[in-house]
C-alpha cells in the first residue's frame, strides 16, 4: 500500500490489508507442509487428496470473486477510450493478475503439490508443469469470474448466480465427505471416488495428471492434458470475449418485441376456471417466486450423493428422487392465495365460484408433476436396473403429487401466511407474525407422506423384498388414495374459499 493511500484512507485499512495477508500466507504454507508430508503414501491416497483438495481451490477462485460488491481492479471496462486492442488489454490483463497475493498463495501451495509426488524424479518434474498449468487456469477462472460479477447488475442475473452458488455448494458435498474419508484414520481403503471423478473435468484435470503417470496409464495422462490445455484455450477465449465486449461495445436499450394474441388464455376454455387457469400458468411461468421454487427440482437428485457416498446402495438411492420432486411440486401451490397478493380481488369481485378458483389453480402442477412423475419414475427403474419397479414407483409419485395438491387446495385457502410480494426478491421472505406458515407447511409435508404410505409399503415390498406381485397393488393404491384426497380437497377448498372470500381479501390488503 502507497503512502497516498496510507494518508488518504489511514492506518486501518493498511492493518486489515496486512492481517489478510499474512493469514493467507500461513494458511498456504500450512497446507503446502501437510501435502509434503504426503509423499511416500500410497498413490491412491495421495491421488484422492490432491485432486480433491485442489479441485476445491480451483472452484473457490472460480466462485470468490461473485462475493465482491465492488469492480475489481481487472475489470476491463477501465481501459475504455485509452485505445488498447483488445489482444493488448486480455494479456496485460492476465499478467498483472499473476503479481498478487492469490498469486502468492498458489506458488507456496505448488510447491507442497511437486514434494507430495517426491524430490527429485520425473514425476516430479511432471508435478510442476501441472502445477502451472493448474495455476494458469485458476487464474483465468478468477478473472472471468471477476468480470462476469461485474458486468451482471439485473436482479434476475443476481439471481441466477445465487442459484448458481446453492448448486456449486451442493455438488461440492460430495467431495468434502470423500475428503474426510480420505484423510479419517486407516488411510485411503478404496476412498477417493469424487476425486476420480473430478479427475475428467476441467477442476482436476491437471493435478491428477502425475498420479496417472504413476499407475502407468498412459492414455489417461493424454487425456488430462488434453482436458486441461482446452480448459485453457476455452477459459482465455471467454476472457477474450469479454473484453473485447467491455472495450468495444456499449450496452443497447432493449428493444421490447411486440407480442400478438392472449398467452396461455389463447389455450384454456372461456370459463372461470379457464381463465384462473391460463392466469395460474402464467404467474408459473413469469413470476421468480414460482419460477426458483421449479429450477430447484432438477438439482434435487444431487441430495442422494453424499448418502451413496456414505456407503447406502447405488440402486436403492436412484428411486428417491422423484417422489420428492413430486412432493415438492404438490407442496408448491399450498400458499397460492398470498401469491396473489392484492389480484385476489378479481376473482372476488367477479363472484368467482370456488370451485372454478380451485380448478384452475390445479393447472400448472398438474402440467409439470405428471410428466416429470411419469417420465422420472421411468429413469429412475432404469438407474435402479429393474424396470419391472415402474408401477410401484410410479404409483408413490402419483400419491405424493396428487395428495399434496388435495392438501394445498385446502391449506391455501384456510391458513394462507405472508408471503413474498410480487417483484420483491424471492429468496426474501416476510417476518412470521403467528404460526400459521408452520402449521401450513407441517399439514402440507406431513399430511401428504402419510398418505402416502400405503403406496410406499406397496412399494417397498416389491422394490426391496422382491415381491413383484404387490407392484400393481403400489400402483393402484397410490393412484387411488391421491385421487381421492384430490377431488375432496378441491371441493373442500372451494367451498371454504366461497365462504372465506371477503377476509382472504383483507388478508391479502394487510400483508
């Protein structure tokens, strides 16, 4: 830090910066002595801890930078009108990025890296040309990513990168679990299996290349390098990209397109309930409240990992999925009324039947819990590599969606609670002033597995203790029991919507 900024800001600033450095200067050579003591361990031990371990530095340079609320010193839109090309700017650039304390910090824990392999041989010598290719690529993710956070100022693009960081933190479960069984006393055992697998992609490429070189693989030593330096390539064409966009390309008003016809109401029948339906599938479609809740779904399966991991059968985890998918999707529509906030009024006031309100409040689910019930449990018998498991697991899903949906057609009308407003961030949700969100959500959860397990007992029979005839019984049961529980939670949720129509109306006005 310079004297100017010594009498600019003061001496507190300076502390911090010093502080900071020093930790991560000791965390580095830590870590760089703990993986020293590495060589002369078993190959697969070493292989699993320094291909997971620096998979996890990789993707923390990838995913650190989004936590900044300021530009960073790379941004490239710095050097807007002093005519660099764009050639000039990346590589200036991306060299100064290489002085730095980031920079310092990957060059002590390099050299733990190469001693983990042992001194003095070819493998070593190896170790450290993927040791810079490795902190290559951690730089040029840290300066895309930098630029990215820089460039994204839409909430919907904020949005997306914090959905984007619930997925990174759900698949990096894995890896931390297998990294603690690495490292759990007895040693390595046939451990590792998330670092073999990261050992193909672009975060373990590079440092697992020595430990195939090792075991003899040759082919698999081509491949890492392969994997790694088109890493690169693609990586340096991204920056590239952007900044050349930052250089030379000034943002565009957008330009609205003009849109002909009535949407989803082109599609529904001209009734009451048409018209809730085609609003329903609309709200579902355009509102983020409705929209993060559904991309949530296809990362579900990630939840089963770190169970496989742990030592539960592959087969059995497959058939998990999808029910709770199917669960979550009946269990969104349980607060739909407080969605609506203020545009209840309309069905009110039009003396909208309960009925036709409950109806086509059914549309959207029904449209996105049935295929993925239908095709998912067809996906999930094939993982499991039994299909005759179909009927049984198909008939859980039905009962878990169409159980939930009976339930939510009730709650939502009895015990709504305050809820996000529309436009507001979705991942904000209003202080609770009674307990009527936890009761809503218990009824809801609890209500629809209990339901459920008829079919589940069905389904566990023929599933886990080979009793295939009881599959159909799953099936039937399932579908049976979540029709009912549908049709008498519509008509008992329309008939309390009807009576309750004037304070579900206040309710929406208070909140």
């Amino acid at each position: 830090m310079s004297i100017a900024n010594l009498v600019r800001f003061g001496f507190r600033p300076a502390v911090g910066t010093v502080v900071a450095l020093l930790v991560v200067i000791v965390l580095s050579i830590v870590v760089s002595s703990l993986a020293s003591e590495l060589r002369g361990d078993p190959t697969g031990e070493v292989q699993a801890l320094v291909v997971g371990g620096g998979a996890l530095l990789l993707v923390a340079f990838f995913v650190g930078p989004f936590a900044a609320s300021k530009p960073p010193w790379s941004d490239p839109r710095r050097l807007y009108g002093y005519g660099y090309t764009t050639d000039q700017a990346a590589g200036g650039l991306a060299l100064a990025g290489a002085v730095g304390l980031p920079a310092l910090a990957l060059v002590i824990l390099a050299i733990g890296y190469v001693r983990s392999w042992g001194e003095g041989s070819g493998i070593a010598w190896l170790a450290v040309l993927t040791a810079v290719i490795a902190g290559v690529t951690a730089l040029l993710l840290a300066l895309v990513a930098s630029t990215l956070n820089s460039m994204l100022t839409t909430r919907r693009s904020r949005d997306l990168m914090v959905v984007g960081g619930i997925v990174v933190a759900l698949l990096l479960i894995p890896l931390v679990i297998d990294l603690v069984r690495v490292l759990l006393p007895g040693g390595y055992h046939g451990q590792g299996a998330a670092a073999d697998a990261l050992a193909w992609t672009p975060f373990g490429a590079a440092i697992a290349l020595p430990g195939h070189a090792v075991t003899g693989q040759t082919g698999r030593v081509v491949g890492d390098l392969v994997i790694s330096l088109v890493t690169i390539g693609v990586l340096w064409f991204i920056w590239r990209t952007l900044v050349d966009r930052a250089l030379h390309q000034t943002e565009a008003p957008g330009v609205a397109l003009q849109r002909t016809g009535l949407g989803w109401f082109d599609f529904t029948a001209s009734s009451p309930a048409g018209a809730i339906a085609a609003r329903s599938l609309t709200y579902w479609w355009r509102d983020a409240r409705y929209r993060w809740s559904l991309v949530i779904l296809p990362f579900l399966p990630l939840l089963v990992v770190p169970l496989g991991i742990a030592g539960v059968n592959w087969a059995t985890l497959a058939l998990i999925p999808v029910p709770v998918m199917c669960l979550l999707v009946g269990f969104i529509p349980h607060n739909d009324v407080a969605y609506d906030n203020t545009a209840i009024w309309m069905h009110i006031s039009a003396n909208t039947p309960g009925i036709a309100d409950r109806l086509g409040r059914l549309a959207p689910p029904l449209l996105i819990g049935l295929p993925i019930a239908a095709v998912g449990s067809f996906v999930a018998v094939l993982l499991h590599g039994d299909v005759g498991a179909f009927l049984p697991e198909f008939g859980v899903c039905l009962s878990l969606l169409l159980t939930g949906l009976g339930l939510a057609g009730i709650v939502s009308a009895a015990l709504p609670y305050a809820a996000v407003r529309p436009g507001d961030d979705p991942f904000k949700q209003p202080q609770a002033t009674s307990s009527t969100a936890g009761w809503s959500q218990t009824i809801m959860f609890g209500g629809a597995v209990l339901l459920s397990v008829p079919a589940g007992w069905f389904a566990v029979r023929a599933t886990v203790f080979g009793r295939q005839d009881l599959g159909a019984s799953a099936f039937w049961v399932g579908l049976g029991i979540g029709v009912v529980v549908l049709v008498l939670g519509t008509l008992i949720g329309a008939r309390i919507f009807s009576r309750r129509a004037p304070e579900l109306l206040a309710f929406a006005l208070r909140t």
